[in-house]
C-alpha cells in the first residue's frame, strides 16, 4: 500500500509540478509573443506607411524642397576641382575625373611629376617654362587626364566620360582616343593658336568624342568660385 500511495502521491505531484510549469511557462511566454507580435506589425505598418507616402505626389512634392542639391555635372566637375588643388604646379592646377555609364567615378587625377620610384619628385623636376632640360616642365609633368587614365579603378573605361577642368592637350587627347574615352566635359579652355592646340581639336573629332564646355551655373558656381581662389 504504501509504496503504492507513495507511487500516486508521487505521480500526482509530478502532474502538479508539470501543470504549475506550463502556467508559469505560458504566463511568460504570452506577453513576449505578445509583444513580437506588437513590434513586429508595428514594423510593418511603418514600412507600408514609408512605401506609400514615397510613391504619393505629396511626397514627390517634398522632394523639390531640396533645393541645394547639385546635378551630376556640378558634382563630378567639382571633384576634378578637388583633385587640381592637390597639384604642386606653381601656375597651372588642373584636375580629371572618369565616370562611367552608371554615374560612378572610376578615375581621378591631377598634374604632377612622375612619382614612381622617385623620392621628391616634386623638388626634383623643374617647374618653369623656361627652355632647357632642367628648367622646361612640360617635359616631365604628367598631366591630369593622365593620371585619371592611369590611376583608374576599372580595368575598362570604354565608353567613359572625362571632366577635366581645362581643354585636354594633344597629348592626353591620343590617350582619351585609346582609353575609349567617349565624352570630355571641361570647365576652362586656353584660348591659343597653336599646332598642339588645333591638333588636340582634331583628334577628339576624328574620333567622334563628345566635348561638352561645363555650364557655370545654380548654386555650385559658388563653390566653384571658392575651390579656384584656393
Ligand atoms: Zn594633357
């Protein structure tokens, strides 16, 4: 008898034990499902709301209030006004920068001396015009368009577009034909009569690239302005 009532005492304080667990189970259990539940619809009428209201003409409408943003030509214009102030050029700075067709900027660059493997190089080339080896440096100075070209990020820059802040020599124009550069923006141009000049014209236009002169106007030209008193 008495293991026997032992053995039901037993079972029935299992089953008691079993049954206050689950209420204490279900009692926390309820308010964190209850509250997941809560957050997650919250969340989710959150993001319908944010769906909705950015596809309403009111929203649309907002947008326009956002009046100080710039367009793509002011912005990488002005990354190529950027790059020309890291130039050591005591009279000419000029900066490039490459963008391809989904509007990224695969390429920047601005004039200076060759620099690989050659410790102070902006001391050890000359940076006058005067005639001479050690005096003339359009002999050594890499020009912006260049070094865009040469420090691209894509292994392809076929279709490409350049800004530069001056009218590309002949020099880099052969490199723009070669590279598959397709369009060049630029902001200023060296009105000159030479042979290099006119040979420059020339070949962008053999090779059908598009020369677009930068429109100085909105709300960059100030910034513009400012980068060229630098
Ligand atoms: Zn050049």
């Amino acid at each position: 008898m008495s293991p026997k009532r032992n053995g039901n005492r037993a079972v029935n304080k299992t089953s008691k034990a079993n049954g206050s667990l689950r209420k204490i189970a279900k009692s926390t259990k309820r308010p964190a499902a209850g509250k997941r539940t809560v957050s997650k619809t919250s969340k989710t009428k959150g993001l319908e709301t944010m769906i909705a209201e950015s596809t309403t003409p009111s929203a649309a409408a907002d947008k326009t209030k956002h009046t100080r943003n710039i367009a793509w030509d002011q912005y990488f214009m002005g990354v190529a006004l950027i790059s020309a102030k890291r130039s050591k050029d005591p009279n000419t700075q000029v900066g490039a920068c490459i963008v391809n067709s989904k509007k990224r900027i695969v390429g920047v660059g601005y004039n200076g001396m060759p620099d690989k493997g050659i410790l102070h190089n902006d001391v050890k080339f000359p940076w006058t015009k005067e005639p001479g080896y050690q005096k003339n440096k359009h002999l050594y100075v890499c020009h912006a368009e260049m070094n865009a070209i040469i420090n691209k990020m894509d292994a392809d820059i076929q279709d490409c577009t350049l800004y530069t802040t001056l009218y590309p020599c002949h020099e880099c124009s052969k490199l723009m034909i070669q590279s598959g550069i397709k369009k060049v923006v630029y902001l200023d141009i060296k009105d000159r009569d030479t042979d290099e000049d006119a040979a420059s014209r020339f070949l962008l236009q053999m090779a059908n690239i598009k020369i677009k002169k930068y429109q100085r106007k909105g709300n960059m030209e100030s910034l513009i302005e400012a980068l060229e008193k630098l």
